[in-house]
C-alpha cells in the first residue's frame, strides 16, 4: 500500500515477488542496488524495476527520502541535505 501522488489517496500496488521470503544464502555474496526515488516519490515508485532486478540476482533496496516523499515532501533544499545521508545510512 502507498499513496499517490497528491499524498493522500491510498492505492494497492501488486507485483509477482514474495514478501519477506527466506534470502537464497548458498548462492552468494549477491550484488547490491539501492533505488533512490525523484523529488518528490516513494520507495514504492519504481517496484516495477527493482522487483525485476531482485528476480535476476540482485539484493535490492528501495529507500524513502527525508522530507522527499509524496507525504511529507518540504523544500528541495532538505532533500540535497538528506538524500547523501539515507543513503549512507
């Protein structure tokens, strides 16, 4: 579940991955990618790619940014401070 872009009307994103589903750790290490949404988004956005990649090998993280969501989005500014930092974190 996300919200769309007005930040408030509610929406139900299906896909074809398993939630929570046990990692494949005999087949590892595994490359990492993290997905950094557009100012304004979501870690939900691009599900779409990041479900693909993860279905292709990759471990795969989809971030939401401080002050850079649809629901709490603030000024620009804030995400060229926040956005190095969620990452990193």
């Amino acid at each position: 579940r996300t919200v769309l872009r007005d930040g408030k009307t509610a929406v139900s994103l299906s896909g074809q991955a398993v939630r929570d589903a046990s990692p494949d750790k005999a087949h590892g290490p595994y490359p990492l990618v993290i997905v950094s949404h557009g100012y304004p988004g979501n870690r939900f956005l691009l599900s779409h790619l990041t479900e693909n990649l993860a279905s292709k090998g990759y471990v795969v993280v989809a971030i939401d940014h401080t002050d850079s969501t649809y629901e709490d989005m603030q000024a620009f500014s804030s995400t060229l401070l926040n956005r190095s930092l969620d990452q990193l974190f």
